[in-house]
C-alpha cells in the first residue's frame, strides 16, 4: 500500500493527454492488466476522461472494424514510470467510477499529520502538562495499540479532569484498552475526590449523597 506523503505527490503531479492535451485524472486501477490478465504493478493510474478526446472519439470506429467488437481507447500512465497505454475500454463510463476522491486524501493526510505531531509531544507532554496530544493518540482508532496504551499510561501522571468528558463519549474497539481508560479515569477522580453520578454522570465530590446536578439520592 503506497504511503501519504507518495499519494500526496501523485495528487499534486500535473499529466497532460498527448492526444488532447487535457489533464489526465489519478484513478484506481484495475485489479488486473486487461492484456495480459497481470497487474499494473501501480495502484494507481493516470488516465484521459475526456470524451471529447480524438483517441476516445476515433477508437469506437477502429475496433469495430479492425475487431468486430464495441469499445474504444483512453491514454493511461503508469505514475514513477515512463509508460504509457492506450487502453481499450468498452464503455464511456470506464474508470468515471475509480476516480481518486482527492478531498478524502486530502483529509487523511491532514488527519496522518495531526496523529505525527501528537505522537512527537507525546515525549513532552508532561513538562508542558499537555493533555491535546494525549487524546488525540488515544482517540484515533486507526492508531498503533502501544502508542495509545503509552497514551493511557500518561493520562494518569497528567491527573487531567480535562480527560474524561472526551473519554466517556468515545466508544473503544478494543475492549482491553477500554478497561485501561476506565481504571485511569478510577484513579484520576479519585486524586482530585470526586466521583460521577450514576444517574447523570456529571462530576461531584466523592462524599456527596445526593447529586446537586440532578438531585437523586446517592445513598439508596
């Protein structure tokens, strides 16, 4: 699977359609080689989309007379290489469906960097009583389990109250990491005396008997 920062790059390049000069579009390749029945060696592909190109408009007549059969060509690059193809398709609406959504990338690399920065605070967050990029490692379900059981293990030295609204309104995956959480929220709590209310789970003192929030009686 190609990194971000290689997706990134592919999404900057500018390729251009010798046939019409248009740009061509990153899309996801076909699972196999429609020649020889092997890959790509890419993920990805540069492809022509205009149906206004020559290539596309002359291939439909060229294949039905030099094959008898219904299709056309589209321009195609391999990126990192110098090939190129001009590859059959058979209907227009070919690879319309396989285009690269550039926003989501785009997301996913702004959401990759967020997780590297916080990882890299993660060495100093204590110094700077920082609790941002505690949760922000322990919140992301796409991260390694050790950062984030490294992040679990630094919440309890932070003694944040901060910590347990964000922590109590996220679902965990993993249930082993969950438990942790929970004990560290335990011990969080109890180092400030407070405790949450069964009935609202809003913060009171850890010797109340009745809630001030919601006015239940703790004591039955």
């Amino acid at each position: 699977m190609l990194s971000t920062s290689t997706l990134m790059r592919y999404i900057e390049e500018k390729h251009y359609c010798p046939y019409c000069s248009g740009d061509l579009v990153l899309c996801h390749a076909p699972p196999v080689h429609v020649g020889d029945g092997l890959g790509w060696g890419s993920e990805y592909l540069f492809i022509c989309l205009n149906d206004s190109c020559p290539l596309f408009i002359k291939g439909w007549d060229y294949i039905t007379n030099q094959y008898g059969r219904v299709g056309s060509y589209r321009y195609m690059e391999i990126p990192n290489s110098k090939e190129s193809y001009n590859m059959m398709v058979v209907t227009r609406e070919a690879f319309t469906g396989s285009i690269v959504d550039i926003e989501e990338i785009k997301r996913q690399n702004e959401h990759y960097q967020r997780q590297q920065e916080a990882l890299a605070d993660l060495d100093a967050c204590l110094e700077r009583k920082q609790l941002t990029p505690v949760l922000t490692v322990l919140l992301d379900e796409s991260g390694r389990i050790a950062d984030r059981k490294r992040a679990v293990d630094l919440l309890v030295s932070l003694n944040d109250i901060d910590c347990v609204e964000p922590l109590r309104n996220h679902t965990f995956n993993d249930p082993y990491l969950a438990q942790e959480v929970h004990q560290a929220i335990g011990h969080i709590l109890a180092h400030h005396f407070l405790k949450e209310c069964p009935y609202c789970a809003e913060l009171i003192k850890a010797r109340a008997a009745v809630c001030k929030h919601c006015q239940r009686d703790l004591a039955a």
